[in-house]
C-alpha cells in the first residue's frame, strides 16, 4: 500500500504540542493581581512577569518555528523512489 505524502511528520505534531505547551505556560507567568484605581499592585514589575515570563513565551514561538521548518531524515525506500 502506497503511504500518502503529508507535509508534517509524527514529530512535527509533537514538537508543534510541546511549543504551544510552553506558550501557555509564559502566558500563565504573565498572570497575576491587577491594580484598581484604589490600590496599586507592586507585583506587576516583578521579574517574572516582565523577564521570564516573555522569554518562555518566547521559546515557545520558536519552538513551533522549528517545529514548522524540522524535516525528518529519508528513509531507504523513499530514497529509492
């Protein structure tokens, strides 16, 4: 039976979840108490939510990037054809 010829691999899809999975995790770093026109919230410069959380956001798009761009070695009998 002849294999049908997807862009995307098995890994692809894998890389592709665990990019979106550190995405989601900077996003939640970036959350936290917000200020009201009564109180005002120190918290919102904290390291967290203005280094780390963007930088993990961050290598989560890059990670899907590479995701996109990742292209699986040949087999021998795809090089055959």
């Amino acid at each position: 039976m002849d294999k049908k010829k997807f862009a995307f691999t098995k890994t692809n899809y894998i890389l592709t979840a665990i990019g979106m999975a550190i995405i989601i995790i900077g996003l939640l770093l970036m959350t936290g108490p917000n200020c009201t026109s009564e109180y005002f919230e120190p918290d919102i410069f904290s390291v967290r939510r203005i280094k780390v959380a963007p930088v993990v956001t961050l290598i989560g798009f890059l990670t899907i990037i590479a995701a996109i761009v990742y292209k699986p070695k040949a087999d021998k009998e795809d090089k055959e054809e």
